[in-house]
C-alpha cells in the first residue's frame, strides 16, 4: 500500500532590504563622541564671530608638546595672509584644537579653516616622523570642525574665557611646566591685552626669551574688540564650565 504523500507547510520567507528607515539600518555608530553632521554649512554674518573646535585622532597622543606647537604655530603664520579670515585667538588641548575667529563670508570662513588645518596636519605629521623615527602621513584632525556664532557680548566674554582658560578646565594648569607661567604657553592669551590682572597696564603679559606666540589678528568685529566688556573683565584664573 503506498504511503500517503507528505504535505509541505508553505513557510514565511523574509527579504532583507537595504537602507530605508528601519530600527538598526545604516552604518553602526562608532563609540565615543557624537561626529559632526555633514550637512550644508549656513552663511555667516560678518559681524558675529565665531567659536571653532576640531579635535584629532587618538592615536596622536597630546598635542600639547614643543614640537606640535611649532608645528600649529606655522600653520597660524600661513593662514594669516589668507583673505577674509582671521584668527583672533586660539588653544591648544590635548586631543583638540579651539579657534576664534572672523570670517567676511561662509566661503572665505570655509577656505581659510581648511588652509589652517590642511597646513598643522602637514607638519604634525612632520613633528610626529621627526619624534619617533616612523613616518606618519594621512589624516589628523578627527571630524569636520564645530562652530558656534556668537550674537551678544555675554556669549564673546564666555568663549574668549572658556577658550583662554580652557587649560585650567583640563588640569594643564597644574603640569609641571606650567608652574610659573599666569596665562597657558599653548595659548594666544599671553598676547591678550584685556585680562583683569593687567589693569591699566598698556602692554600684555612678556612672554619668557626664546618663546614665539601663535600668529593671531587684532579683532574687528565690534563684539570682540569692545562689545563683550560691556559685561565685565576675565580673570586669567578663571575656571571655565562646560559650554
């Protein structure tokens, strides 16, 4: 007697699809710090400056050596020539760089923050071979930088502190080298004529010999030369909170 034909259940195929809006789709997220959008930068008002942050690649360890800051030094001497940006004021960290700065259009902004970067990445990397005997080429800086305009002289007196003072935040303050010096050496703020501690003094703090600053402009927006001590000096023992 034959067997009686086995029934076969029709069962639920899945297609998998790619991309669309699905919990998990796209590319994973890397650990660590969100990344900067890559969307379409808005135009600037050359009136309003501006707060500049980029940070590099953790495998570059501090950037608050000798070498680094010569290297970051000639990229400030570069960009100073450069049409229709400035660069006011700057800081260097350990594992990011913060700028002030004007710019007279979002074209001009964009390609003088390029030239500063394209040119340190070029001579970190220099600084770095040099250092430790093996060539490093590529990429430096992380992500694309961060900005932040600033419309009003409260938010000018906090970043120019955040930004001067930014090494007390991080502890820099108390390393070694850092016992004598009132202002960080990483810094433009040696150069910066308003600090509290100066009072009348019509000149700004003397750097130490053999020491050459970060080539930096004079401001020309209204905010930055005058209208941010409408509420108040900066301390240069200031601890700065998070912005």
């Amino acid at each position: 007697m034959p067997r009686p034909r086995k029934k076969h259940i029709q069962q639920a195929f899945e297609f998998r699809t790619h991309g669309g809006k699905r919990t998990g789709a796209g590319r994973p997220r890397k650990s660590g710090r969100p990344r900067e959008p890559h969307g379409k930068r808005p135009e600037i008002n050359p009136r309003y400056p501006l707060h500049l942050t980029t940070r590099v690649l953790p495998d570059l360890g501090s950037l608050r050596k000798r070498d680094i800051f010569v290297a970051i030094r000639a990229a400030t001497i570069v960009v100073f020539q450069h049409p229709g940006f400035r660069l006011i004021h700057a800081s260097i960290q350990s594992s990011h760089l913060h700028l002030i700065a004007e710019g007279d259009s979002k074209e001009t902004l964009s390609a003088g923050v390029q030239v500063f970067l394209s040119c340190a990445a070029k001579r970190i990397n220099a600084a770095i071979s040099r250092r430790s005997g093996r060539r490093r080429r590529g990429k430096v800086f992380d992500d694309r930088y961060h900005t932040e305009v600033m419309t009003n002289p409260r938010a000018v007196r906090h970043t120019l502190s955040y930004v001067l003072n930014n090494w007390r935040r991080h502890g820099e303050d108390r390393a070694w080298f850092a016992v004598n010096w009132k202002v960080d050496p990483y810094s433009s703020g040696l150069y910066f004529t308003d600090w509290a501690e100066l009072g009348d003094a019509p000149w700004a703090y003397r750097p130490r010999q053999g020491y050459f600053g970060l080539m930096t402009w004079l401001p020309k927006t209204w905010l930055l030369r005058v209208g941010w001590k409408l509420t108040g000096t900066i301390s240069n023992r200031e601890t700065p909170g998070r912005a």
